[in-house]
C-alpha cells in the first residue's frame, strides 16, 4: 500500500505535466463529448475575382456583330422586280382612202344615201389609219354624185382641199387655216352668172349678184369650213360647199358633223389636209 500511495502523486504531476504540454500546443484533448458538429460552419466557397493585368501585347479583336435584320434592310436586300413590260396599244383600224391621195391628213366621207360615216385618217408608213371617228354626219339630201350640178340638193364625190373657217362664233381652234367671224353683210355667192360666182363676198350686191347664200346663220354655220369644191368657178357647176354643224338631217349639198365631232376634227387639222368624199 505504501508502494502504491508513493506512486500516486508520481503519476498526478507527469498528467499535470502533459497537460500542460497540451495547452502550450493548443492540442487539449477532452472527455467532453464534441459540440463542433453543431457549430462548425459547413464548407464556404471562396470566389476571388481577379482584375485583368494590362497587357503590352494586343488582344484578339472580338468578331463584328451582324446587324439585326429590320424589314428595311431586307427591303434593301431585295433585287427590284423587272418592270412589266406596258401593254402594246392595239393596232388602229385602217381607213379606205381613194388612191392617188397623198396627203398626210384626210377627212374621209362614205356617203350612203344622204347618211355618212366620217373618220379623221392620217398616214402611217404606207397605208392610212383611223385617228378619230368614226362619227355619224350628213351629206346632201339627194346623196353624192361625181356630176355636181348648182341646186341639185347633192354633195360633190371626190377629193378636196380643205380651207379656211367661218362662223357665227370665234375660232374653235382651227389648226388648218384662218378663221373669220361672219355678220349679217356676209355672204356666198351662188349666181351662176355673176363674176363673183362661188366666193365671200360683203353685201350689198350693188348689182354684183342676183342671189347670195347668207352666212350668219345659227346653229349650222356657228362652225363652219370650205371645202374646196370648183374653186375654177365653173359656171353652173355647184357653190356653197361646206363643212358645218350637223342639224339631224341632210343638207343642201354640204357635210355635216355634230358639234363636238366637228370641232375635234377642226382641232385636229394640219396644213394641207384634204376631205375624200365616196359613196
């Protein structure tokens, strides 16, 4: 027992001793049952960002970003659509021009009866084709005759000069000739006896004329023009012969268009135009 008791303080100061190690090394070991598990924090992720270092070399240059597809830039995009090719006018209709005409400009007359079918033809190459008209007008009551008589009521067959423009009204726009503006002193001669036979004339006759056809007269000569017929003053052989308004019905020995179609014609007219008038 005394062995026992002398070993016993012995082995208390080595533990001491230990102990002590133990602290100075931060190593204490414990009876205690460890609490860590219920305070250890769990595993942290450290993120460290790091600034870039300014580098002397050059960098790769990042790829141009493509620009955003706006419908405009599509529109831009786009080849133009060839244009359509413009509708091809169609051919005008011909017109039947006596032979022989050469003029550039016709006004053509097909008589039936004392009915008439009048187109405006112009050249074209080597035929003749419709440039207005056709137009429904009027001729002489007893139709057309290549035999032409003063009085007999029928228009004269045949081609003619056009000439100058008369009228109760100013000029339409005659783009063949002069215009005159009739009054009650104008007249037309139709004396087959007198010197100024089938010609303008101012009355009073003063024994110049024993018959003169009046031109201030309205509606038919509000428009009117010269076809020149017998323009040698063959006595007898007919005078007077016009171009005027349309009155519904036959004339006297003239031709007739309606207002609006003569008047297109008469605008229509150049220099040297000529009116063929057939049955």
């Amino acid at each position: 027992m005394r062995a026992t008791r002398t070993v016993l303080p012995w082995l208390a100061v080595t533990c001491l001793l230990a102990l002590v190690g133990a602290c100075q090394s931060g190593s204490i070991p414990s009876a205690l049952p460890s609490t860590a598990a219920r305070t250890t924090p769990g595993p942290s992720v450290s993120v460290t960002i790091a600034n870039p270092t300014p580098s002397a070399t050059p960098t790769a240059k990042r790829p141009t970003p493509r620009p955003i597809a706006t419908p405009a830039r599509l529109m831009a995009t786009l080849k133009p659509a060839a244009p359509k090719p413009a509708p091809s006018k169609p051919a005008r209709p011909g017109c039947n021009v006596p032979s022989g005409v050469t003029s550039r400009q016709v006004v053509l007359v097909d008589a039936l009866g004392s009915a008439a079918t009048i187109r405006a033809c112009e050249r074209s190459g080597s035929r003749y084709v419709v440039a207005l008209g056709p137009y429904a007008g009027h001729v002489g009551r007893n139709g057309v005759s290549s035999a032409k008589r003063e009085g007999d009521l029928r228009t004269p067959a045949g081609v003619f000069p056009l000439r100058s423009g008369f009228g109760v009204n100013g000029n339409p726009g005659l783009g063949a000739a002069s215009w005159l503006r009739v009054d009650a002193q104008d007249v037309w001669v139709d004396d087959p006896g007198s010197a100024q036979y089938n010609t303008h004339q101012r009355s009073p006759a003063s024994g110049r004329w024993d018959s003169a056809e009046q031109l201030q007269q309205s509606p038919e000569y509000r428009y009117a023009q010269v076809i020149g017929y017998n323009e040698a003053r063959v006595a007898g052989a007919g005078s007077a012969i016009f171009l005027h308004v349309d009155q519904g019905h036959s004339t006297s020995g003239c031709v007739s268009l309606p207002t609006s179609a003569l008047l297109s014609v008469m605008r229509w007219e150049r220099s040297g135009v000529v009116m063929a008038i057939t049955r």
